[in-house]
C-alpha cells in the first residue's frame, strides 16, 4: 500500500493535509486548521522524499521527508480523517525508517506539537524522545526558528528524535 508520490499525487496530497488539519479547530488551534498545506511546487520538491499509502484508488495518507544534519526529518506526515486510526501512520512513519537506514542515517527527526494526543503523545509511543536545547542541531533550530516565525510557537512544540538500529 505505501509507494512513493508521484506529480499526479501532489494536488491529493494537499487535499488530504486540509481534511487532517480540519481536527485542530476542533481543539481550539484554529490558524492550524486554517493554514494552506505546502504548494504544489513545495511538495514537487519533495518528490524522491515523498510516500503515500494507496490502496488502489488514490493516496489516503502520506510523508514527506528531508535529510537534515544526517538525519532523516519527518517534515509532514497527514491521514485523511475517513483513513484515521489504522496504523498508517504509523506505517509511514516505519517505511521512512527503513529509508533512513538504508542512506546509513542515524536517527528520525520531527518537530510537532507536544500536547496534542495526535502529535506528541503519539509520536512518543512511536518510539520518538523530547530533544533537549543542548541536543538540537544546527538544522534543528532553523527549523524552530522558520516555525516560530510562522507562529507555530503559540502552542507548546518540541523537537523529537527516535535513534535507528542499523538491521
């Protein structure tokens, strides 16, 4: 079911990044909701770095990644809501792993919100720990700091990382 986004892909990604992100107005983090996924041309860059789950009629979820400081970084990983609460997820974020460690990457990285039962909580029992300010890397804290300029900061967010074993 997971293979890697293609140009047809895009516009559905983006599709499904709107229908996951309806979940935050529902928790008061409205400008979340309402935030425009990542253009048409953003997430062409992403091709080659970009998987979705298809079960045989279209993308329902996906992750797109960067390589940041020799680590793979989760940069967005999105399920459309009717795809909710079936490990997939979970599966992209395992597929991604799997990438990272044959490129010989260390480590997962991803920065989310630490009190939202979808991000944090669930990031953690993925696997993923809270980074310490010490332990942020250079690429890290730009990343913190283009979130924080965009105003992500408003809720409590955090850096996390989940060591590979190479297999």
């Amino acid at each position: 079911m997971i293979r890697p986004a293609t140009e047809a892909d895009l516009p559905v990604l983006r599709e499904i990044e709107r229908a996951a992100g309806l979940a935050f107005a529902e928790i008061g983090m409205r400008a979340i909701a309402e935030d425009e996924p990542l253009s048409l041309a953003e997430l062409r860059g992403y091709l080659g770095r970009a998987w979705v789950t298809d079960p045989g009629d279209g993308p329902v979820a996906y992750l797109i990644a960067d390589l940041v400081d020799g680590n793979a970084h989760v940069e967005q990983v999105s399920v459309h809501p009717s795809q909710a609460r079936r490990g997939l997820g979970r599966a992209l974020v395992e597929h991604v792993a799997e990438w990272a460690r044959e490129r010989g990457c260390p480590a997962l990285t991803l920065t989310t919100f630490t009190e939202v039962p979808w991000n944090g909580p669930y990031y953690r029992r993925c696997g993923f720990r809270v980074l310490g300010d010490a332990e942020l890397t250079p690429g890290l804290r730009r990343i913190r700091a283009s979130e924080a300029e965009h105003g992500l900061d408003r809720w409590p967010r955090a850096c996390l990382r989940r060591e590979l074993r190479p297999e």
